[in-house]
C-alpha cells in the first residue's frame, strides 16, 4: 500500500479508544472516546470514531487504520465500514488485532515477541516458524497478569480480607474509600457498563502497594509470573530456544510501573539469558499508524482485514 495523505489511526482498548489525524508525518488531532465494549457489536463503534474524527475534516483518500481488543475474523467487516464512511473521504480501512500493532510499535520488522498489557494482556511473537498470538483472550477465560486480572485478583483478596477468609490487606481500605458499603460493591460494580475498565483502575493501586502490603506483593509476583509465560510460550511456538537471541519488547500501562518491569525482566533474563530485551520503538498508537503502510510480504500482513475503493490489499 503507498503512504496515504492522511490517515486515521485508532487504538481500541478496553480502558479508553484513543484516535490521531495525521497528515503525512504530521499529527493534526489526537482525541479519547470511552471504551471499546467487547461484549458488543465493534464494527458500529469504530464507525461511531471515525465520524467524530472526522466531523468538520473535508478530506479525501483518507485511510482507517484501527487495532481492536476483541478483534476476530467473524466481527471484523472492513467493507461495511468503508462503505459506511465512504462520504468522509475514507477510502481504505486496516483493521488488526491489538496485539498486531502492539507488535509492531514495539519491535517493527525485528523477530521475537512482544507484550502489550493493558486492561488486557495478549503477546504477539514471530520467528523461524511463523508468529504466533498467546492468550488476550478477555476477562472471562484469559488476559492472564493483565490488569483487569490484577484488579480483579485485589477485589477478591479485598473481600476475603473483610469475611475473614483471607490475611488483612491495604486493598480492602482502598475499595472501602470508593464504596463505604463494601458488602454492596459487587452490586454496583457488576450493573456498571465499563465494569471492566472500573476493575482494572484498581491495577495500579496494588501494584503500588505491593511494596509494603504482603497480598498485594503476592498478586504483582503472580502476575510477573503469567506474563513471563505468555512470553516463554510464544517464542517456543515460533521455534525460538533458550539458546537463541529472539528480541523482546513490551508496552502498556500495567508494564510502565517498574514494580512490574523489573521482576518480569529478571524473570524473562533468567529463562531467556541470550534474548535482547529492549526498550519499545513507539506507543500503542505508533504500531497503529504501521498498519496503514505494513508491506504484502511482512510476516504479519495476512492477519490483517483490508477493503479499498481502489482494490489495494
């Protein structure tokens, strides 16, 4: 695909959808929307984006491209959309999985496996024997070490704290400065539509009491643990050994907090003593934006979902 004149680059998460115009190198607007609600239809929400972006933004050959949490082949209809918005000047749309742009902002065309962690975790991999995608499978049945599941781990331990089933834990005076009757939290907590993003919020409470509060430390140590698994996980699927020098890299709100980093580090160091553990190349929105220009013959092209006015894939 050649470089479009201007691009719309979403990054749909659970916590927040963020949004950047930009013409050629230049970011002309950068705008946050609610969340994205997995649970429901994605395709309208997108579009719903894409209107308010480009509300009063006459353009034309304007190219989409948007990674979603919750993102599979059945839901992702890239023709609707272009169709949909065709009246705003968009004439191409790439949509991918997050974890293929949490990929790409982090380790571009370089081999390995990289760890987008979020209200959400999934890790991302590619190697001699292709790429492989570990766990961002939601709340319900994964995201394993994310921080919805660090949230929701630190309400449990909070509530068997307060029945007397668990140790004593600083977590329960926290949820008791947002719900004074804890015992009715879980009602109001479950009727909330972003219940997701409202459990995970309190991620970053534990994994900063985790330096004095044993329960906490527990949980951040439990979390190091499954994401240093993901990452183990995806390399061997991509036909990487110990032995070899795979480049890993990660992203995220959950992993900016050093409490997490540096024991997922020497965690990974000490599975992986030969990898090359780098620092990010760009954000979440960075990768997004490689979307509208990744080439035919990337490893990571064939997972994305194309349409275009002009027949290009």
């Amino acid at each position: 695909m050649t470089s479009p004149s201007t691009v719309v680059a979403i990054d749909g998460g659970q916590s927040s959808i963020r949004a950047r115009l930009m013409a050629g190198p230049t970011t002309e607007l950068e705008r946050e929307f609610p969340p994205l609600l997995t649970h429901g239809p994605l395709m309208p929400q997108l579009e719903s984006v894409i209107r308010s972006v480009l509300a009063n933004q006459a353009r034309q050959e304007v190219h989409v491209a948007a990674a979603l949490s919750g993102l599979t082949p059945d839901n992702a209809d890239a023709d609707g959309v272009l169709q949909a918005c065709e009246d705003l000047g968009v004439t191409a749309i790439r949509l991918a999985h997050d974890s293929i742009s949490g990929y790409l902002g982090c380790l571009g065309e370089r081999g390995g496996a990289a760890l987008a962690a979020g209200t959400g975790v999934v890790t991302l991999a590619t190697g001699p024997t292709g790429y492989s995608r570990v766990d961002g499978w939601g709340n319900i049945m994964g995201d394993a070490g994310s921080g919805y599941w660090i949230g929701r781990a630190g309400l449990d331990a909070a509530m068997r704290a307060h029945d007397g089933r668990g140790r004593p834990t600083a977590i329960l005076d926290i949820l008791r400065r947002d719900f004074p009757d804890v015992e009715a939290a879980y009602i109001d907590i479950q009727s909330n539509p972003e219940r997701v993003s409202l459990v995970a919020s309190y991620a970053r409470a534990i994994i900063d009491l985790s330096e004095e509060d044993e329960v906490s430390a527990r949980i951040v140590a439990h979390a190091t643990d499954e994401l240093a698994l993901s990452v183990g996980a995806g390399l061997r699927n991509t036909g990487w050994t110990p032995q070899d020098s795979p480049a890993i890299s990660w992203v995220g709100k959950i992993l900016s907090n050093p409490n997490v980093a540096l024991p997922l580090q020497r965690k990974l160091e000490q599975a992986w003593p030969h990898a090359q553990i780098l620092a990010p190349l760009g954000g979440p929105m960075d990768g997004v934006a490689r979307l509208a220009t990744l080439p035919p013959d990337h490893p990571l092209h064939p997972q994305l979902h194309s349409a275009s006015l002009q027949g290009l894939s």
